[in-house]
C-alpha cells in the first residue's frame, strides 16, 4: 500500500474571495476529452467587466493570493488566467483609480508599484504552466501581465498592444523587458512606441501569442474575424498585410458581417482545453523544471528593471501620468489625450508643470479654451 503523508500549509494566507477575482478549479481533462479524476486546472478570471477588466489595487493584491493558491496546489495542473466576457482580457490599470488616488501621489503609487511587479512576478514564479486565455483586449498593463504567461491563446476578434507614451506613462511594467524576447528589437520598438493596437492575427503572425481561434458566429458558423487580413498578402508597398486592418469598402463589408454575428468563445475554450490536456501527460517536475529554464529570459530582464522602473513610474506620476491619466479619465472617448503638439511647443518654452497647467491639458479645457 502507497504510504501517504499530512501536508503542511504553505499558502501565506488562507483562501478567500476578493472582489474583482474570481478563482476556480475546473478537472482537467485528457486529450481525448475524459476526465483526469483528482486533477484540475485553476482558472483565475479578472472579473471588472464594466471596466474592461481594468485591475484595481485590491484585484492586483486578489491576483498575488490566487497565482500563490494556485501555485502550491498539489492537484493543480495549469493555470489558466482570463477575464469576463467577451470585450476584454485586460487593459491594464484602472485609470479611474489612477486618475482620481494617485495621480500627484508618488509614494504612494510606488507602493501600488510594488504590488504590480509582486503580480507579474507571481506569474512568472508560478510553479504551475500558465494559460493565458485572452478573450477580449490585452492592452497596457494588460499586456504586459499576459505575456508574463508561459502560452497565449487568443479569439481572433481581440487585440494587442500598449497605450503608455499614450498616455502619460512608459510600458516598464513587463513590456520593455517581454517585447525584445517574444518578437525582436525592431517589432518591440513599434508596439512599445507607437502604441497602436494589433490584430489578434498579427499578434499571432509576429510571434506573440502561441495560437488564435475565430470566435465571431455568423448564421451558425464560424468567421475569421471580418475587419482584418487573414490571408498572406503583399500590399502595395510589397509588405506582408497578413493581419492588418481592412480599409475602404472590405473595411464597411467587415464590420456589416461583424454586427450580424455573434461572439461564442466556445472555440476558444476547447483550444485552452486541449493545451492543458496536453500537459497533463508529462512528468510533473521535469515540467515545472523545462519551465523555469525557459523563463529565464523574462525573468533575467525583469528582475533586472523592475526596481528602477517603479521609481520612475512613481515620480512621473506628478507630470505627465498626472496629465494623461487624468485625460484619458475626464476626457470622451472621442478625446482622452492631450494636445501632444502644444504640450512640446509648451516644454521648449520652458512652461513648468503646475496643477493649473495641467488642467489646462485636459480635453474639456482645452476644447473651451478654443
């Protein structure tokens, strides 16, 4: 007879809820869709969707405790980490609580810091392989958390990119350190600057995400998503268009078909399901160790910055995150940035960064002001 043995705790808290993160066991399956009996896979949801998933401070702290949990499982497989709904996986930090509690506090926004990079680091210390499921949007801060995941799947209609230089802040939150690693110097430059955002497809194409799956129904089947290039094509410049955005009539055809359809992240799911099957047959600490050696990248160049990027996070926020979280909050979704142009105009002149400067910068004021 196989002796067992009394386990001690090792979680640093006992479970509990927090509002905003939703933990789950689900049984893990087995490639042929049997149940593995006594196993599961750990699903960890952002669950703000009236605010597309935005993490609150007390959702960053939820999501420390349940990557632990999930982590000193002894019965966990994977992790598979997603949000609510259909619109969103992520988009980062919520700008409402950024905007009206930490805008102008430094410290205390290094502290928020500190909590931020605990969460990226419990994904990427996780003991368990993580999934993320991307459902919806992965931006900014979303991002940057999703690519701390060891796989990405994603449903075709999401997308990718980040918002900081945006939006008053720099994506060195994960962003800088992930971006060379996944997809080279020259790509990271264009996601990290330009800040526009990418096609689930092109995401997928650029070596960002591990697969894609359609998720928009249309009179019963499945589409790939209507708005973008989904097959190998060469635009006039003889570039590769493969999963760029449609222009002129594809575009209005696409987004016709977009709004017959439906969403249904069945498809999505199953492939989830059926990554995680995958990993069930292996051993389990010869899995834990292949993990670990192949995440030596990520963490090597965040361990590296995280400290130095939280300083500096925290100091801007009495500039330009002060003024461009601000915006983006009390602004429309038609305007929530600043006048990039009259605030560069204004900082060669040598304008100072005043609290009466700043509201001069937002949308509504400067609007009036015109």
């Amino acid at each position: 007879m196989t002796e067992l043995f009394d386990f001690n705790e090792h979680d640093i808290t006992p479970a509990s809820d927090v509002a905003g993160i939703d933990y789950e066991l689900k049984p893990a399956t087995l490639p042929d869709g049997s149940v593995a009996e006594g196993l599961y896979n750990a699903w960890i949801t952002l669950n703000n969707p009236g605010q597309y998933n935005s993490y609150t401070t007390d959702m960053v702290k939820g999501a420390i405790l349940a990557f632990r949990r999930a982590s000193n499982a002894r019965d966990v497989v994977s992790v598979v980490f997603t949000g609510a709904g259909d619109k969103a996986f992520c988009t980062g930090g919520n700008t409402k609580e950024y905007a009206e509690y930490y805008a102008g506090r430094p410290q205390e926004y290094r502290q928020y810091m500190r909590l931020f990079n605990d969460m990226v680091s419990a994904i990427l210390g996780c003991d368990k392989p993580v999934v993320c499921r991307v459902n919806g949007m992965r931006i900014g801060g979303g991002q940057e958390i999703g690519m701390a995941c060891d796989y990405s799947v994603a449903q075709d209609l999401a997308r990718f990119g980040q918002a900081g230089p945006k939006h008053g802040s720099a994506p060195i939150g994960g962003a800088t350190d992930f971006l060379p690693i996944v997809m080279g110097a020259e790509r990271a430059m264009e996601s990290g600057t330009l800040c526009e955002s990418w096609s689930a497809h092109k995401a997928y194409f650029n070596g960002m995400i591990m697969n894609v799956v359609p998720a928009l129904k249309v009179d019963g089947e499945y589409v790939a998503n209507p708005l973008v290039e989904t097959q190998t094509m060469v635009d006039k410049y003889g570039r590769l268009a493969f999963g760029e955005s449609k222009t002129g009539d594809d575009l209005a055809a696409g987004k016709a078909m977009l709004k017959s359809g439906e969403v249904d992240l069945s498809m999505l799911d199953a492939e989830v399901e059926a990554l995680c099957a995958k990993l069930v047959l292996t051993f389990p600490d010869c899995l834990t160790k292949t993990i670990e050696e192949l995440r030596k990248p990520k963490l090597e160049a965040w361990n590296r910055n995280k400290e130095d990027a939280r300083a500096w996070l925290a100091n801007n926020m009495m500039t330009e995150a002060k003024a461009g979280f601000r915006a983006f909050n009390e602004g429309t979704k038609q305007s929530r940035e600043v006048d990039f142009v009259a605030l560069r105009r204004d900082l060669a002149k040598g304008v100072r960064w005043t609290d009466d400067y700043i509201d001069s910068l937002m949308p509504a004021n400067r609007q009036a002001a015109e």
